[in-house]
C-alpha cells in the first residue's frame, strides 16, 4: 500500500466533507455581511451539497475517460481557486456559485483519489488503506462548527475558504508526483440516460431532506415525489443497460450490499449526533456555542484515540462482531446523551461522548472495510461511485432526520423542558440503530476475515 497517496487522498477527503458543514455556524456573520436573513445562507450549504451529489455518479466514467490523474488533479485546481471565490464573494449569489463550483472540485476529487487508492492496494493492505480513508468521516463533522464559529467570532468568516487554498497547492504539487495515471483502455459512451435520471432523482432526494428538516411543506412532497419517480427509473435504466452510468448488480455481492443499505442508515444516525449535540448544549442548557463545540471536540478524541487499534480489534474479533459492538454500544451512547443533564457533571459528560467517539470510529472502519472486501478489482469503479454516492445521501439524511425527530419531539412533547425535544430525539435514532444491527447480525461470521487475518 502506498501510504503517501492513502493520505493524500484522506487529506482531500477532509477538506470536502469540512467545507460541507462549516459555515453553518458562520451563517449569521455571512448573513450580516451580505445583508440577508441568516436562514437565507443554507443555500450555499445545499448548493454544494447538491453538486455533490448529482455529479459523483459521473466521476467513474470520467475517470476511465480521461485518467485518474488528471480528473484528480483538474480537482483540486478547480477546488482551489472555488475555494478563494469563496472568500472573495461581494454577495450570497456570487458565494452561492463558487460554491457550485467548489461541488464540482470536490465530487471529482474525492471519489477518483478513493479509486486509485483502491486499484493500487492488495487485499491483504485493504484494511489499513480503508483506516487512512475513515478518519477524515470521523473528524471533518465533529471539528467543523468550531472551525466554522471560531473562524467566523475571531477573525471573519472568510478566513473558511482562505484556509483551503494553501492546503489545495500543496495537495497538487504531491498529487502530480505520486498519483498514478490509471485508466481503461476502452471506455464506451457516457450513459446520458442514467446520468439524467439520477441527477435529476439524487436532486430532487437532496431538497428533500433538507425540506424535511424544516418541516413537511408542498415543496418537500413534490421533491419526494420526483425523488421516487426519478430514482426509480434510474434503478430501472441501470440494471437494463448493457454499459450503465453504474453498475448496480454489484449490489448482489452480500458484504457490499450490507454496507450500502444498513450502513447508509448507520452513518445517517451517526452524522446526526454532532448537529443535535450541539444544540442540546446551547438551546437546552443554556451553553455559550464555543464551550459546546469544546465539550463536542470528545468525540473527536475517541475518532482519533481508538483508530491504531480498530485493525487489531478486526483481526482479532472479525468485522461482524466489530459491527455488532459498535452498533449496541451506539445505542447505548445515545439513550445515555437523553438522560443528559446541565448539571451532568463534565467528566460524565466527557466520557460518555468519548465512549461514543471510539464505536463511530470502529464502526466506520468496519462498515468501509467490509464494503470492498468482496469485490474484483474490475468493479472497484462501480463499486467506488455508488458507495460515494451513498456516502453524500447517508450524510444529508442524517442532519434531516435529527432535525425531524426533534421537530417530532416538540409535537408529542413526551419529554419535557427547553430540551425534551432533543431527548426525544436521541432516543429515536438508537431506536433506527436496529435496521443496521439486524442487518449485521445476518452477516457471515467470516464476513471479511481475509483481509483482516480473523481466524
């Protein structure tokens, strides 16, 4: 395994999913700046989050086209000078647009540099390439509302995007010495249809789940329906054609299969602790957002702490008890942040989110690891942009989901108190958590075991 090219690729895996959230909780300084309501600044998120999404599907054949060198490349220019518009935006219209642009660096630059990671490891390396691959998912979500309000309190808000221009040239000048030019020496046509109906089905899906977090409006059910109808065609294209924009037959390899659907609704559940915490701690407890985003850096700790024993645990124990004890252990974690109180002592507190920190860690390991343990070098292509694709989906369903169940805690008002709702709402996604346990639970006990050595 190369292990410069495995962080590189993890680097530009963080600065993508970092610039996803983090100006969240800048908004009301941008919002003053450009002189618009602080909710009118979620376009810029959406916008990027959008672009994400409706264009990873299209990376693999880009990638075969043209070479994965320079479509990764070509993606980081293009994140980085996005990046510095960014910064440089007289107006939310004009930061709306660079931020489409900076979509478009990061739908090609994540998924491609994941690729080549990919084709150039052993199977026997897989595992150790995935953890390098992980951490950015663990941290890039926890660390960013500090990043984003420190940057936004202290300096100025676009310090964000200032930041990703120097960590973007020195991504490129690595990138064009180590990464190697892969690419198929025939590629068919671009499959137009499949690529229509899924942009139009991923789209639609996207504005959806962001209606669903502020509530069910005709908006939200018309994007459903569109979501269904466009998707479901597109499933329907995809397994007919004879050379689809991705291959879903992949799914029919059952450890792949797990993670996409179970796994999806596991890294759903998972995102949604670090939007809701947050919110516990301000609008329930009554804590400054700078000492909520310190208490919330624990669970970034329990990422990091854990990580060079999640390929031990994997070896020793096998991928489907890693699973299994991950999920449980979540559950537990989240049903213990509903009894939280703002007399909780810190350390409990402390403890208790770090506990939480160190399964998301082992889970997502286990979850990445096992996706592409069964799959032939040949389909890694299909297998990488679906995944990727699923991965953007999982992410935005979970900062909806956690906003609806809280909305769903406010309305049956089980819980009481300023911060009932947000009990409530712990309390259901341990309750979501059993989907991915069930599933896991029907895995092979030997699921994976020859790339982790279980014996």
């Amino acid at each position: 395994m190369h292990r410069s090219l495995a962080l590189l690729v993890a680097g530009a895996l963080f600065m993508e999913i970092l610039d996803g959230t983090v100006i969240a909780p800048a908004a009301p300084h941008i919002a003053a700046d450009f002189g618009v309501a602080p909710v009118d600044v979620n376009i810029a998120i959406t916008a990027y989050v959008l672009t994400l999404a409706v264009l990873i599907p299209i990376t693999g054949w880009l990638a075969d086209r043209f070479g994965a060198k320079r479509v990764f490349v070509l993606a980081l220019v293009l994140f980085g000078l996005a990046s510095a518009g960014c910064a440089l935006a007289p107006s939310l219209p004009v930061l709306t647009l660079t931020r489409v642009l900076q979509g478009a660096g990061g739908a090609m630059m994540v998924p491609v540099g994941r690729l080549v990671v990919l084709r150039t490891t052993a199977k026997s390396d897989l595992v150790r390439a995935i953890a390098y691959l992980t951490w950015p998912a663990l941290m890039a979500p926890v660390v960013a509302p500090v990043v984003g309000g420190v940057l936004a309190e202290y300096a100025s808000w676009r310090w964000i995007f200032v930041i990703n221009v120097p960590l973007a040239v020195a991504a490129l000048v690595v990138a064009l010495r180590i990464v190697p030019d892969l690419r198929e020496d025939t590629v068919g046509p671009l499959d137009r249809t499949g690529f229509v109906l899924s942009a139009v089905g991923v789209a639609a899906l996207i504005v959806a789940l962001e209606g669903l977090g502020n509530g069910f409006g005709t908006v939200t059910a018309v994007a459903l329906v569109v979501a269904v109808g466009g998707l479901g065609l597109a499933v329907r294209h995809l397994l007919r054609s004879p050379r689809p924009l991705v291959d879903l037959r992949i799914l029919k390899i059952v450890t792949y299969r797990v993670t996409a659907a179970s796994g999806s609704v596991y890294r759903a559940v998972i995102t949604g602790i670090p939007f809701l915490l947050p919110l516990l701690f301000q609008v329930g407890f009554g804590w400054s957002a700078a000492q909520a985003g310190l208490v919330v850096i624990a669970v970034f700790v329990g990422n990091v702490g854990i990580k060079p024993a999640t390929t031990p645990l994997m070896r020793r124990l096998g991928i489907r008890t890693v699973l299994l004890g991950s999920i449980g252990i979540g559950a537990a974690c989240l049903v213990g942040m509903a009894f939280l109180e703002a007399g909780t002592p810190l350390v409990v507190t402390l403890a208790l989110l770090l506990l939480s920190g160190i399964v998301r860690s082992t889970g997502f390991t286990a979850y990445n690891s096992v996706a592409f343990a069964d799959v032939e070098q040949p389909r890694m292509n299909h297998a990488n942009t679906l995944f990727s694709t699923l991965q953007e989906l999982g992410a935005g369903l979970g900062v909806a989901v956690g906003a609806l169940l809280v909305r769903l805690g406010q309305a049956v008002g089980v819980a009481p108190g300023v911060s009932g709702p947000y009990r409530t709402a712990f309390v259901l996604l341990a309750v979501i958590l059993l989907v991915p346990a069930v599933a896991a639970f029907r895995l092979p006990r030997s699921a994976g075991d020859h790339i982790t050595g279980h014996a």
